[in-house]
C-alpha cells in the first residue's frame, strides 16, 4: 500500500476541535513554511470573514511531502450550514481525519460529518486532539468515539482505526493514547495517514473521467476548475470533453491551457496528474460544478454530486427604502440577481426561486449562517438590498406538510439550564439528552422545529451574559408543529424622515429599547428600538425641545441615553417578523416595515383579516 505516491485526506471535525491549526503544524512538520517565513494562524482560513469569525467557512487544499508520499490535505468547515462543502470535500478524498477534542468529545458535526464518510465508505484515521486540556478525558473519549461508529452501523474494517494523540497547535503526536512527549513531532500522524488511507483507486490507461468539484477564479487565467480525476490521466494540452449535467447540451471540446497541481499551499504547473489525483485547470469559462471532463472520443459522464436540501429560504431585493441610492454601488435587481447566480455555480447548497415580484429573489440554503455569510460576502462587494425573515422550506411527505427538525447542542454554565429548559417549551422544543460538562458547565441537547429555533441563539447570549455555545444542526422532517410564539415587543416604528435628536430618544427610552442613537438619520417606516408591549408604536423620533425664555437649573435639562442596542445582520434577520426587512448597505444596517407609510400597513391590516 506504501507504495502509492499520492494520499488523499479531509480533515473533518465539530467546529473549533482544531482542523485547520492541525493542517498548519503538518504544513510546518513537512517543511512548507521557509525557515525565513512568517507563519500566520490558520493559513487556510484566508477568507476576511473566515479569519473575523473563527471558522471556516469554504473546504480548501493543500499538498504536503512525507517520506516519499504526497498527502493532499483537504480542510473542510465544521457548521453544519456548510456541509454543502463538506460533501464536495468528500468526493475528493480516500479517507478522513477525524478530529475530536480531549475534553467535549464527539460533537453534532463530528456524527454529521462521520456518517457522510461513512456513507462514502472511507476509511478513518482519529485524533484525539488537545490532550493537554487540564480537563482532559481520553479514557471517555475512546469510548465515546466507538460508540458513534456502532450508533452509525459502522463495518466491522472501518471501526478498527488507528488513533492518535495531538496537541495540534505544538505540533505534537504520539500513537495511541497517550500524553505527546514534550520533544515529540507530527510523524506518528504522517506515518498513520500513509499506513490507513488507502491509495486511490482508478486505472491510469483507462478513458478519461474527472470530477469537477469546485471552481475557483484567476485574474489571468479566467474561471478555474478544481476536482479529482476519477479514470484515465489528464495531460495539459490534450484535447478533452467537457460534459454538462444536461444531457442535452452538446459536449464542449478543447484543449486544456493550463493544468496545475497542488503543491504545499500554492499551485504549480504540472503535466499530468493520473487516476486518483487532484487538479485544477484552466480554458473551460462554461464549467460548472458537477461536470465532467473527459475522453472526447470516449465520452462518458460521472455521477453527479447530490448534498442535503436547504431547509430554510428568504427573499433578497433591491433596496427601496428613502435613503436608497445613497450608500453602495450595485443597486438593481439585474446586478443582484448575477450575483446570486455566481453563487450557485459555486455552492451547490444553495438554491433560487422566483417570488411575485421581479425585484425579489429566493434564496435558499442550510441555515441562518450560511445565508448570512452570503449577504455579508455582497454588502462588503458594494451591494445594497433589502432581506427579509428566513422562513422554513416545507415538504410534502404522504400528502401531509412537513417541516425541518433541528438538533441544537447548548454547553452552558449550570446556572442557566434552567433557562435553555424554559426558553425551548414554547418552541415546541424537547430536551432528549443533559449531561454534566467541565468547570461548572452543562451540555443541553434538544430537538426542535427549525423554526422554533430562529432568534434563539441571539436569546441564548442575552440570557446568559454572552456565556452559552450553541451548536446545531438539521434533523429531519416532522409534521407540521403549529404556530410559534413571536418576539415579546412590538416594532417602535419612526412616523416621519429626519435627524434623531436625543429629547425624542430620552423619552421613547422608557417605552422600550432603543436601536439608534441621537444624530443619525431616520425615516417613515423605519424601526429605531423595540417596544415594551407587543404592538406597534408610531413615533417621532426627531422631535427637539421646545425653547422658552424660562430659566431652569441644569440638572432639568439633564439628558442621560441608555446605550442602544446594536442590530448585526445575524441579529437583525432574526429579529425582524413577516412585515418587516432588512436593510443592508455597505456602511449601514437598519430594520424597516415592508410598508413604510402607516396608513398602509392599517389597510394592509384590515385586509388580512
């Protein structure tokens, strides 16, 4: 089995278990950081929004050099709103890295991303990562991990892994479990990885199949298309066949005029790359993710990449707010609706659909975050829009509605599992699991409608002081649950177009939360806090003070603003309810009503009824 040259392996873990500062010492380990060179945490989290989150967000690879044998490293995300990624990761790979933290455990991910794996029949090599956690429990953990693999009806050959234990950001490991020693390196991995994941199959001297999996793009050299090739050998300048999902499409023939390989974590010009291997080339603009390059005599289209179904969708639109216009420099609704269409030829969890209006779009996905992350990547390309409230997607299962079920993962102090316990009730949530964690925590885990668990995240933080970490992930369908209980608040909604003043704010104040402070501008239509009762409040927001000639002591004219509360994205779009949007720019985000001017949303009120 040694002698293979090449090893294909993803890194595949519960978020923040360590994937990418384990790719980071291997990277180290095998020489790619120049003895000259700076080296950055998570290299492969280059991504502005990857590296401000703390998580990855898109799969990415890396090549590195041991004793002979090129290992291609392919670090996938750990939210689940991302599996999109780690299914096309997958398709790439003999085999996995699984990574589970010494103190947690298996994690909601690490059985999603197990059972994908498995799904795929690969072969799995575990770490058992931070051992030197002073909270630490290898002994639990083992025990843990086999019994995932049992839960999972793992084969008999792919519960006998080797396992290994790490302190990734040292670069320490030993096999087995054990404490690394403190002169220890990362070989006892490398040499695991060699020894278990198989080399990859295919016949070199057979027709040509490849795999697009991702794409990725070149100021020089145009779209870029990144895969494996599964049959045959690709060589730059051949000739071959691009073969599109539809069948109908004729083939597109031409030469390759470029094919590159991955070599550290740059990629170089190579040229060939055989069955089994990964590459990227250049010369096809029209690839897609999917596609198939191949022989173009003997043309003969793979399977095509099948993922989960999104479970939840919102509407994205052309800002049409007053202040539209004034902020951002891709405002139509043609501009969005390239955009988005960009993304889907990239993401393939990610889904459009028409709405009734030609300026709203539908976007759906795998969660919250994921929309999120979207919107955010186009506020910072210049985009203004408006978005509304992420609704669940519904399924029609033996005629009946179903909706998606959500598993939520809550590590909490143990001071608040009373409050996890009382804020899932009227959620229709059900706690299945609660066990004792580390340092005073506890693990809460729940099963609830998706819907349910909109806004909850953001009413976790506020309840326990920032201090919850909340993990889910998508469960399957249930039927339909009933209606679901709204935010307590009613909207505070701004009756007029102008300038906040701080006489107004200081006694709108005591009738609920303000979202703006004094100074900044305001109009009809447009949210400025949330009120203490459950219905809308119309009000002026930029009323001043009326002088008189009346002298008073200071102490009068004393005004003393709370500070407001600031509306993120994440925050906003699960804040808003069915009549109100999102406005997103690249230097503003507020919250207004669908219908600015009061009057119609009275009539649209009525109507309703």
């Amino acid at each position: 089995m040694t002698d293979s040259p090449f090893r294909n392996v993803a890194l595949v873990a519960h978020v923040d278990h360590g994937k990418t500062t384990l790719v980071d010492s291997m990277l180290a380990a095998t020489g790619v950081f120049g003895a000259h060179e700076k080296r950055v945490d998570r290299v492969l989290d280059s991504d502005d929004q990857e590296r401000e989150r703390g998580i990855t967000i898109l799969a990415k690879a890396a090549s590195v050099d041991w004793k002979g044998t090129r290992i291609n490293l392919v670090d996938t995300p750990g939210h689940a709103d991302f599996g999109g990624e780690v299914e096309r990761a997958l398709a790439l790979v003999d085999g996995i890295l699984l990574l589970v933290d010494a103190a947690e455990g298996p994690m909601p991910q690490t059985r999603y991303v197990l059972t994908k794996a498995l799904e795929a029949g690969l072969p799995a090599v575990v770490v058992i990562n931070k051992f030197d956690r002073p909270d630490a429990r290898p002994a639990d953990i083992v025990d843990e991990i086999y019994q995932l693999f049992l839960d999972l009806d793992a084969d008999d050959h792919h519960i006998e892994f080797p396992i290994v234990s790490a302190i990734a950001r040292e670069g320490r490991a030993v096999s087995g479990v054990a404490m690394p020693d403190a002169d220890a390196d990362l070989a006892p991995l490398l040499d695991a990885i060699v020894a278990t994941i198989p080399p990859a199959s295919g016949d070199p001297e057979a027709p040509l199949q490849a795999l697009v999996t991702n794409l990725d793009a070149s100021d020089y050299l145009g779209r870029l298309a990144i895969g494996r090739v599964v049959q045959g050998t690709l060589r730059g300048g051949d000739q071959v066949a691009l073969l599109h999902s539809n069948e109908e499409e004729q083939p597109i023939k031409r030469r390759l005029s470029q094919l590159m390989g991955f070599s550290g974590l740059d990629r170089v010009d190579v040229a060939e790359r055989t069955a089994g291997d990964l590459f990227v080339v250049a010369g096809f603009p029209e690839v897609e993710i999917g596609d198939t390059l191949a022989d173009p005599i003997d043309q003969k289209p793979l399977p095509r990449l099948v993922v989960d179904e999104p479970v939840l969708k919102m509407t994205l639109g052309v800002n049409t707010s007053p202040f539209a216009g004034g902020e951002g420099t891709l405002l139509t609704s043609r501009q969005i609706r390239e955009r988005l269409e960009r993304e889907v030829l990239g993401n393939v969890s990610i889904r459009l659909g028409a709405t009734s209006s030609p300026e709203m779009i539908e976007v759906a996905g795998r969660g919250e975050l994921q929309l999120a992350v979207l919107i955010e990547s186009m506020r910072r390309e210049g985009f203004a829009l408006q978005v509304s409230r992420p609704e669940v997607v519904i399924k029609e299962i033996d005629g009946t509605p179903h909706e998606p079920v959500e598993r939520a993962v809550v590590d909490v102090p143990d001071d608040y599992v009373g409050v996890i316990t009382q804020a899932a009730a009227p959620r229709k949530g059900s706690i299945v699991d609660l066990r004792p964690g580390d340092a005073g925590r506890t693990i809460v885990t729940l099963t609830a409608p998706a819907r349910g668990l909109l806004g909850f995240r953001s009413l976790l933080m506020t309840a326990t002081r920032g201090t919850a970490l909340i993990h889910q992930h998508h469960d399957g369908w249930i039927p339909w649950a009933g209606e679901m209980p709204q935010r307590a608040g009613g909207a505070m909604t701004a009756d007029r177009q102008g300038t906040s003043s701080a006489f107004a704010l200081d006694n709108l104040q005591k009738r609920g939360e303000l979202f703006i402070g004094p100074g900044e501008a305001v109009y009809e239509g447009m949210i400025i806090g949330e009120a203490s009762r459950p219905e809308e409040m119309v009000v002026n927001a930029v009323k001043a003070k009326q002088l008189t000639n009346i002298r008073t002591h200071a102490a009068d004219d004393a005004i003393n603003l709370a500070p407001a509360r600031e509306l993120t994205l994440e925050t906003g779009i699960e804040w808003i309810a069915e009549d109100e949007l999102v406005e997103v720019t690249p230097s503003s985000i507020r919250v207004r009503k669908r219908l600015l001017a009061e009057p119609d949303r009275r009539r649209a009120k009525k109507q309703a009824l």
